[in-house]
C-alpha cells in the first residue's frame, strides 16, 4: 500500500466539527489507525481462510471476519 490519503482531506474531514480541538498530527494518527484495522482484519482473514483449507482469502472471509469484528467493538 504506496499510496497514502492525502493529509489535507483528512484535515477536511477532522475539521468540519469545529468545537472539537484537533492536534497537528491527529490525521496521521487517523491514518495509523486505519493502517492497524486493516494489518488486523487481513491476519484475521487469513486466519479464517486458513481455518477452511483455503489457499487464498477470499471475500467471504474477509465479511465474515469484518462482521465478527465490528460485533466485538460496539459491545
């Protein structure tokens, strides 16, 4: 992944809340923090592919994985 989200959207986006304080490097913390979900979700994916004697992880896995996540971090 070469390509990264260029810091004046993300600034954009932060920033349209305009009571929030935001900090000078808060987009790239926001781009970290993506980083991480993803490097999670695709060993989890590989994990579940695995798991079925898949060689390749394929989209079901991936929404399988995505969905067990998403169910684990809104309690």
């Amino acid at each position: 992944m070469s390509k990264k989200a260029p810091r004046a959207a993300l600034k954009l986006h932060m920033k349209k809340n305009t009571n929030i304080r935001i900090g000078k490097n808060a987009d790239l913390m926001a781009q970290l923090n993506l980083l991480v979900v993803l490097h999670r979700l695709a060993e989890e994916s590989r994990v579940k592919a695995f798991e079925e004697k898949s060689a390749t992880i394929k989209v079901h896995h991936v929404r399988a994985v995505a969905k067990k996540l998403l169910k684990s971090t809104r309690g």
